[in-house]
C-alpha cells in the first residue's frame, strides 16, 4: 500500500537525522573547557545538553586558566576555586557552597550568594554585581574593580579590604560590614541593627539614610571626604555620642583624649579609653548661636595618632512669641472697647441710643450652655498631650523639644481646623437664617434696634467666645506640657502656647466670617449649612491636586487648611502639611515640578484679615439693604 | 382735619414678577384701622413695610408724618408696637424674659421696665406664666404674649396682623376688648385680618379693603354704606300693588314676610310711587327707609365690583 511505505520512509530519514545531531553534540560537549576536571571529588552535572550552566555539589574543584562560558551554580558544600580563569556568567551560590575568585581571575557577569555562603575574592574584578544576601559571607582582598557594585541585604557579613569598587549599598537588618583602607561610595539604607565600620578608607560619596543622626561612626578617617550629616533641630543642646571600632589609633588598653571643635574653637577635652580596638564617647554640646553648626571630634591617642571625624549639625530657631507686642495689642483693643462702650453711654445721654450691648448681652446669655462645652472641649488636645507626652516621658525618659513641636504642630493644625469648622457652623451657621426663616427677625427688627446692631451684636460674641476658646487651648496645652521640658525650654512652651493661640485667632475668626456670610445671604437653612461645610471641608483635597493641572501652588490659597499648615510650620514645627502638601507630593511622584508658594505670616495674617473684613462688610450691607422676610 | 398716623403714597412691592402690593394710598388717622383683604391680597407685605422688614419696591411710608427712611427712623420705631400673623418670638426666652429683652431694645429704665412688665403681664392674663418657656405656650398664650411685647413701649400706633386668627372665640373677644380698651387710652390701631365680624364687633372707624394689591375701597363703614348700600330700600307692609308700580324700574325685590326690599338707583322715584299707590288705595305704610350693609356684605360687595370691573376693563377677545 503506497501510504504505508511513504510513512516508513519519512520515519527512517527522521531517526538518521536525530541520531547525526546527537552525535554532533557529544563532539562539541568533548571539547567544552568544562571537559577537564582537576580533581575526581566534585561530582559534575549538566542541567542542559548545552552546558549553558554548570552546577558542582559536594567536594572541591580547582579550575586554572580556563575561560567559561556559562553560568556557574555551586551549592551543596562544593568548594570551587578559580585560579586565573575568565568567566563570562554568572555565578550562584546556595546551601553552604563556596566560591573563590583568586590571582587575575575575573567574572563579566554577576556573583549571588544565599543560605550560609562564602566567597572569597584575591586579586580579582566583577563586571557586574555582588548580591550578598541571607547568612553569607564574602570577602574582597585587594580587589580593584572599579565597576563592581555591591548589595548587601538580610544579615550577611562583608568585609572589604584594600580594595576599590564601584558603591556599596546597604540594606541589611543585621550582620556586619567592615570597611577598611578601601576607596567606594558607600549608602547605608539599611536599618541601625546591620552596622558598618569604616577605617581608613576613601569614601567620595557618604550617604547615611538610616536613621537620623544619634551617633557618629568614628572617629575613622574618611580622607577626601565632607561628612555631612543632614540633621536639624531646634534643641540648643544636643548629647553627642560616638562609637569608634577597628580604628587603628588604637592598640590594646590605651587612654585616648576627644577633641571637640565647634565650629573651629575648641570646645571641650574629655578623656576617654578604649579596650584593645573599640571606644566610645558623648558630651553634651550646647549651641549659643542657631544655623549650621561644624562639630569635629578629633580623637588622639597615647601614640599621638589622631583622628578626626566631623558632623554637621543644623540649629534651627523658631520665632519667639512676641508678647510684648501681644500685650501692647491687647491694651490697644482693650482701650478701644472700653471707649467704645463710654461713648454708647455717653451718646446715649444725648439720646442716641444703640441696642448693641442688648443683643450682645442676649446671644451672650442664649449661648452659654454651648460656650462651656465649647471652652472644655477646647482645653482637650492639651489635656491629651499632657497623657502623651507623661507616657513618652516615662516609657524613654525624656521628650525632646522637637518631639514636642512636632506633636503639638500636628496635633493643634488638625483641631484647630476642625474645631473651628465645627465652632462655626454650631455656632454661626443659624445667625441670621435661622430668624429670617422663622419670622423671628421680621419682628425684631420692627423694635428700635439697626440692622447692623443685629448682625454685630451677634458677631462680637463669636468673636469673644473665639477668644474665649483659644484662651482655654492655649493654657491646656502650656499646663499640660510644661512638666516635660527642661527648664531651659520653658519658653518655647510659652512661645508655642501663644503661637496657638494666635493661630486660631486669625483663623477661626475668618473661617466664622464665612460661615456668617453664608448665614446672612442664604434664605435657606440648609444652604446657609452646607455651602459653608463644602467650602471648607471639600475644597481643600480639591485645591491640593490642582497644582498637578497648573504646575504651581497657588490654588492653595483658596484653601483654608494651607493657611492653618502654613502658619503651624512657621512658627511651631516645619513638620509640612496634611492637606497643602498633597500636590506637590504627587507631582514629584508623577515628575512634574511645582513651583511652591511661600507666604510669611504677615502676608497670611493680611489675607485672612481682608477675608474676615470683606465676609462681613458683605453680610453688613446685605442685611442692611435686602427684605428680612 | 386730622393728621394721619400712617400715609402711603404710591406703595408697591413687586416680589419677582408677582406684584404683591399695587400703588397702595393709605391713610390712617385714629382709632382702629380695619385693613380687611382675603389670603394673599397683600396686607402683611403692607405690614412688613410699614414695620419696615421689606423694601418698598416703589412709593413711600410716613408715620407720624415722618419717612420711614429718614435717619431718624429708630425714633419713629419707639411709637409702633407690631404682633406678627405668627408669634415666632425667641421661644427659647420666658415671658418676662421676652419682655426683659425687647423692654430694654427700648432703654427703658430698669424698674419702669420691671413695672410694665407686671402691668402687661396681668393684663394680657400671664401673670401665672410669666417664668414659662414660650416654646411651651399655646398659640392663644403666643398671641397674648404678642400683645404684651407690642405694648411694652406703650406705642403710638399698633400694627396687629391677624391677631386673632389662632385664638377661640372666648379669645377673641377678650382680645376685642382689650383693642377697645386700647382705643380708649387713644392708640392707633391698624388691624389686619381676613375674619370680618370682629372688626365689626370692634367697632372699626375706618375700614380699607385691599384685593390683588390694589385698596379697593377705603373709608368709615357708613361712608361704604352710602357708597354700597344706598341702593337699598326696605318697604313695609310687603302690599302686591307696592311690587307690582315698582318692578318695571328697580332691579331687584326681596321679600321678607311684612317686609320688601328692593334695589335702585333713584330711591325719589321709588318714595314717590309708593306714596301715591298708599294714598289712592289706602294703605298704611309702616316702614320706608334705606338699609345698611353688614361688613361682610360690603367686603363681599366690594370684591365683586372689583372683579366686574376687572372682567370690564380685561381686553376682548
């Protein structure tokens, strides 16, 4: 049949042609430089009929003047060494496998290590990379190989030692890295419990993202190098501390002097000692002057050999609060009201004759009852970090004065915001809506009283029981602080507590303002309601990614928080924004640069007074010249 | 001629395109002011007004002989005492903290003041509710406690819109006896309402009567009778030979038992008949005279000529 024997013809020159490959194959595996093996102990496999990798288990192999093309796995207890060998892969490392890399042997590619590893690698270079991870251990020896980065990650333990690479990168959680006469970029993004020595060592780019500055690896010598430790504070006195390890100003038991330089005068001797190579120091360093401050620490010891490691320290100063001024401000206001009420009186002898006083008087006595709760509930963040900072303080020992402005700067930004939207709707939201709704103010207004009379009587009682408020916050908080703080801090707490009172001060009166407006324009209640809440709670997320859409921040300024934040930043803790930041947040997020808006507090006090001014001109006059009913 | 407490000239008040009060001409001398108009006619935009709670649109207010608008306009408040159609008072507040508040809107002396509030208190009948909530009152308290606040400056001129509209009938004429009484201490009242008996039990003095924003019709109740009612004339004995000479030329003849009467515009024609008939057949004529309207025939009077002449100067179709 002529199909069957066609069939047959095909298989028969298929299976002629599969066996030829095969064959051609053995030949080219005979002649890979693999073939050659020095030792009969290590046990070869090949996961591929190509040899694209080779895996060694068990035992030790010695490969010398060879050059290897494929990608190389050691694992299981193989201990392979590479004597002036060239490889053009790259290497892996699992379950206890050791690699050496010795005399002029070099890899393009990249080495890996994991699970309880080592490497050694003598007069070497790496093309690509060295990922050190879990237990491993890896050494380089005089190894020059410039274009080498290392990354150590988990807990493995490097040394590097007179050689040259490229930038070590951290990211352990623990172990150790040594780092001696050496010359490599080094950037420790790990967390503190993975430590890194370094001595002597040429270190071009330092960067320590660690953790902020607590400690000084040192004294070491980082020649060529500024070490610039970005750190800022608004303490006058820091505790400096450092460490020293490895250094070789030491050898055993020595006495060792510390030299403390600030800002190039000397500022204190202390004597210190060491045990065989480690020691350590602190002194406290207090700061007569704010601004960048040059701290070096040069360590001598019996030998003369000194050493010095030098940091950089920012000392920022927060404006005080001008109580003088506030005083002045306070009689200057005092004077005016109390004339203001000598002229009514007087006035009201020649028989003019104002109802203010008589619905302030009112209002007064209709909102008691919300004015006590209002007046508590204000004194509650201060009596809630009075708990916080007492736990802080008892769980660390103490609280910093940063720590403190930090908190109270997020604390009073975000209740003083909500409260006084919350204040304001409660309290003057029905103003003049609800009388007008009802009826109530048609009838009133039939009496001997101006439209103005009405709508101020009422006003200048928000205004006290604003003043009232903050009185209450502002105390709290300096009652409920003050026992934390070191007596040299004393002022700054005083200076923080009428800084919070100012704060809501100049922005709960606008935000009120607003609210009144709405109240007076609006003839429904619900209106008069939600307008204001919209504006003030939906407006600020909105406004917040509008700079993505106009590529600067000045939509901020439609929004109250921005004020709030800004004002907080400037004069309590430069901690940034909640609600003010999200945009240029996500325009570094997405690339886009923002150009940021920097008001000074005059400017903002200015905004927000033109705000209050104009809010309640507007309600005056239209309350003055529209129907009642 | 008397000076009028109120005058309007040309008042209108025009809410987006209804026009709510028309070229109103009040003028409003002593006594009660029955300001008489069904729902919606425009008498507490009148009010609102005068009280000074809406803008006219066009025209102007004196009271007192006095522009509302002028500078001096609080002196003018001090004479006016004003009960809204709903008591919406600070409810919150209790009776005599009410009157406490609007008494010293008013810069009355403490212990005047205190006094006044005893004497209105007693007077409007809340003696025993003087410490009570007004949220808690009834409406015929509401309404008392109205009385009271207006009375507090012991005002010139009383402006009371439907006063008596949420009280029961004992209330009513207690309250009707109180503007009596008021009227006799020589106030001015301008009563508005709906409800025409009581003005009439009032004893109004003068009656305006406003429909559409227009005042249709303005004066004594015995002008409006001369205007309204001189038509009528009843005729007594109801004899078939009085009907019979008078029906071919008067428009319309009720009968009442022993009695006629018949509407007509030449009341000489109609006397002049009707001797002749009772001297040719002998018939002793026991009544002939004109009739009065009751208020309510008037109001109801006027309304109508309102509308007829509306309907007579509306254009053809």
């Amino acid at each position: 049949m002529p199909p069957k024997n066609r069939i047959a013809k095909i298989n028969f020159k298929f299976l002629s042609g599969f066996f030829v490959i095969l064959f051609l194959l053995y030949l080219a595996m005979q002649n890979s430089p693999l073939s050659s093996k020095s030792t009969s102990l290590c046990t070869e496999s090949t996961s591929q009929p190509f040899h694209t990798s080779v895996t060694y288990e068990f035992g030790t192999i010695v490969i010398e003047n060879q050059t290897i093309y494929d990608d190389i796995l050691i694992k299981s207890y193989a201990n392979v060494t590479f004597i002036n060998s060239t490889i053009h892969g790259n290497i892996y490392l699992f379950n206890f496998g050791c690699l050496n890399l010795a005399q002029g042997s070099n890899i393009t590619g990249d080495i890996v290590t994991s699970d309880y590893t080592t490497i050694y690698l003598t007069n070497s270079t790496v093309g690509g990379r060295i990922e050190c991870r879990d237990s491993s251990v890896v050494k380089l020896l005089s190894c020059s190989t410039p274009d080498t980065f290392i990354w150590k990650f988990d807990s493995a333990n490097l040394t590097i030692e007179n050689s040259s690479i490229a930038l070590f990168n951290e990211f352990g959680s623990a172990g150790q890295t040594s780092i001696i006469h050496s010359q490599l970029n080094v950037s420790l993004n790990g967390v503190s419990s993975s430590q890194v020595f370094i001595n002597q060592s040429i270190i071009p780019s330092f960067i320590d993202l660690k953790m902020p500055f607590v400690a000084i690896t040192g004294p070491s010598r980082f020649n060529l190098m500024t070490f610039n430790v970005s750190y800022s504070t608004s303490a006058r006195s820091i505790n400096l501390t450092w460490q020293g390890w490895d250094s070789p100003i030491i050898d055993g038991y020595l006495n060792i002097t510390f030299q403390i330089f600030v800002n190039g005068q000397f500022y204190a001797d202390i004597n210190g000692s060491g045990f065989f190579n480690q020691y350590s120091g602190f002194y406290i360093i207090n700061f007569t002057s704010t601004g960048t401050q040059n701290i070096s620490i040069t360590a001598i010891d019996g030998n003369g050999n000194n050493y010095t490691t030098m940091v950089s320290i920012t000392i920022i100063e927060y404006p005080s609060f001008p109580w003088s001024i506030f005083w002045i401000v306070v009689a200057i206001l005092s004077s005016i009201i109390v004339t203001a009420i000598v002229y009514l009186h007087y006035q009201e002898k020649r028989g003019y004759h104002s109802s203010l006083g008589t619905i302030f008087k009112k209002e007064l006595a209709e909102n008691k009852i919300k004015l006590i709760i209002f007046v508590a509930i204000a004194a509650a963040p201060g009596i809630i970090l009075f708990f916080i900072f007492g736990a802080i303080t008892h769980i660390v020992g103490s609280i910093s004065i940063d720590n403190i402005r930090g908190l109270v700067s997020l604390v009073f930004t975000l209740f003083l915001y909500y409260f006084g939207l919350v204040f304001s709707i409660v309290f003057a939201a029905n103003a003049v809506v609800r009388e007008r709704r009802s009826g109530t103010l048609s009838w009133f207004l039939s009496k001997p009283v101006r439209r103005w009379e009405f709508l101020w009587g009422k006003i200048l009682v928000y205004f006290l029981v604003i003043i009232l408020i903050m009185i209450s916050t502002s105390v709290a908080f300096i009652i409920g602080s003050i026992s934390f703080v070191d007596p040299a801090y004393y002022s700054d707490i005083l200076s923080m507590g009428g800084y919070i009172f100012l704060i809501g001060i100049v922005s709960i009166i606008p935000l009120t303002s607003i609210v009144i407006l709405c109240s007076s324009i609006f003839k429904k209640y619900g209106l008069a309601i939600f307008v204001p809440i919209m504006l003030l709670i939906a407006i600020p997320p909105i406004v917040s990614f509008l700079p993505l859409v106009t590529k600067n921040e000045y939509p901020l300024l439609l929004s109250f928080t921005y004020y709030f934040e800004s004002l907080g930043n400037q004069w309590i803790y430069n901690g940034g924004g909640l609600f003010g930041s999200i945009g240029s947040s996500y325009g570094e997020m997405f690339g886009i640069t923002i150009t940021e808006i920097s008001l000074t507090p005059i400017q903002i006090v200015l905004i927000l007074s033109s705000i209050t001014i104009i809010c309640l001109a507007i309600a005056t006059y239209y309350l003055e010249k529209t129907d009642v009913a | 001629m008397k000076e009028p407490i109120i005058q309007t000239y040309e008042l209108t008040k025009v809410f987006k395109r209804t026009v709510a009060v028309n070229n109103l001409n009040l003028r409003v001398t002593s006594g009660i002011y029955g300001f008489l108009g069904p729902n919606g006619a425009g008498k507490t935009t009148t009010i609102k007004m005068l009280v000074g709670s809406l803008f006219p649109t066009a025209g102007r207010i004196e009271l007192f002989g006095q522009d509302i608008r002028s500078r001096d306009s609080i002196n003018l408040r001090k004479k006016i005492g004003y009960v809204p159609e709903h008591p919406t008072y600070f409810l919150g507040m209790t009776a005599e903290g009410l009157l406490e508040y609007v008494g010293s809107t008013f810069h009355l002396p403490k212990l005047e003041l205190k006094q006044k509030i005893t004497e209105l208190l007693k007077l409007v009948n809340l003696t025993e509710a003087r410490n009570r909530v007004i949220l808690k009152f009834s409406a015929g308290m509401k309404q008392r406690i109205g009385i009271a606040q207006a009375l507090i400056n012991d005002p010139d001129l009383l402006i009371l819109d439907e006063i008596t509209s949420n009280l029961d009938p004992l209330g009513r004429n207690q309250m009707i006896t109180l503007l009596q009484d008021l009227r006799q201490e020589g106030k001015t009242m301008f009563v508005s309402t709906h409800i025409l008996p009581e003005v009439q039990k009032m004893h109004a003095d003068s009656i305006g009567i406003i429909d559409h924003g227009h005042l249709i019709m303005e004066g004594t109740i015995d002008e409006l009778n001369k205007k309204l009612g001189g038509k009528l004339v009843r005729i007594s004995p109801n004899h078939p030979l009085f009907r019979k000479a008078l029906s071919p030329f008067v428009s319309n003849i009720t009968e009442e038992l022993d009695t006629f009467i018949v509407e007509t515009d030449n009341k000489d024609r109609v006397w002049q008949t009707i001797a002749e008939i009772s001297l040719q057949h002998h018939i002793t004529l026991t009544e002939f005279r004109s009739t009065g309207l009751e208020i309510e025939q008037i109001f109801m009077e006027a309304i109508d000529r309102e509308k007829t002449q509306e309907v007579s100067y509306a254009p053809k179709k």
